[in-house]
C-alpha cells in the first residue's frame, strides 16, 4: 500500500489528526492550502465559511506537489464547515482524479457532521470510497478517544 494523507485544516485540529494517522500509517502528507487567506474574527471566518458553501465557492488552492498516481490510497480530511467539507477541499476534490485508488475520509467538528461522509463519498467519483471517519473536537480539545481513530487507523492498514 502507497498512501497519503491530504487534508486541510484552517485551525489546526484537522493537520493533527492528518499527522496523526500518517505516522501511524507510515503515510505520505500533503496539505491544501488557499492562495487568500482566511482573515478576521472566527465569527467573521464562520459567516463567509457560510456564504462560501451555500454558494458552492471554491477558493483558489496552491497547487498540490504531489503526484497522486504514485499512491493507491488516499486519505481525505477536512473540517466541517456548514456540515460539509470545507470549500478549499471542494478545489481539491473537483480537480483530482481518485478514480481507482481505495479512499477514505475523516472530518474534524464541533459535533455537527451533517452530510460532510456523503459528500465526501459522492465527490469522489470513480474511487472506492471506503468510509469516513466523524472525529469530534471541543475546539481545540480532542474529544473522539484517540482509541477510535487508531482502531479506525489500523484497520486501513490490514486491509
Ligand atoms: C466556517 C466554519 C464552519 C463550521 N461549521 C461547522 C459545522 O457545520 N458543524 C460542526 O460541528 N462544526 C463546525 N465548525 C467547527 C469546525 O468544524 C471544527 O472546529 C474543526 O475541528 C476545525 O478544524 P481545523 O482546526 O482543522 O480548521 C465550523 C467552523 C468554521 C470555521
């Protein structure tokens, strides 16, 4: 197995998670980054987070240097934003081809994960999608027992 973790992450929880898994996978990293960045209060970057998924926005992201036809596995996470995947992963996702490659997908959130797995899945056309994982934080407290995730971890190793 040749895997890679590629996520985004605007506060930091979600590249713990990401780091977290691809040490215990012994997994590439990459991360999405937006070429604007996020500015103002967290209520203020809550509000545009809102207007951005109603809308179906994509901000632009920089590019990726990773050549994703080297890896068999992928390894999606993203925060919840307005219980969906955050719009910079909504980039990524609409340009990248993950058609063949086993993918999975985690997602960070205050305990809201709406649709965010289904989107996930449904974006993915042509992969196998093989299931998402609702990691929940208070803030910046873990609150999902890290257990789970390594569980959830080592079961995409086995397989
Ligand atoms: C724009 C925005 C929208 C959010 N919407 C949700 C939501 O719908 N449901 C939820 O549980 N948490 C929501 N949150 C909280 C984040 O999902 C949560 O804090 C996440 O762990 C942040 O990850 P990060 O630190 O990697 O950015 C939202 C946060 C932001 C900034």
């Amino acid at each position: 197995m040749r895997a890679i973790v590629i996520y985004y992450s605007l506060g930091g929880n979600t590249k713990r998670i990401a780091r977290l898994i691809s040490d215990r996978l012994g997994a590439d990293m990459a991360e999405i980054e937006t070429v604007q960045e996020y500015t103002g209060s967290y209520n203020d970057i809550v509000n545009q987070g809102q207007r951005e998924v109603n809308k179906g926005f994509m901000p632009d992201i920089k590019p990726l240097s990773v050549d994703l036809s080297a890896y068999d596995t992928v390894i999606l996470g993203s925060p919840v934003w307005w219980y969906t995947f955050a719009p910079a992963m909504k980039t990524f996702l609409s340009n990248a081809d993950l058609s063949g490659k086993a993918v999975y997908a985690f997602a960070t959130n205050g305990g809201w994960l709406g649709n965010t797995i289904e989107d996930f899945q449904n974006a993915c056309a042509g992969a196998d999608f093989r299931g998402g994982l609702d990691i929940r934080f208070d803030t910046k407290t873990l609150k999902t027992p890290e257990d789970k995730i390594i569980k959830w971890v080592d079961e995409i190793k086995n397989k």
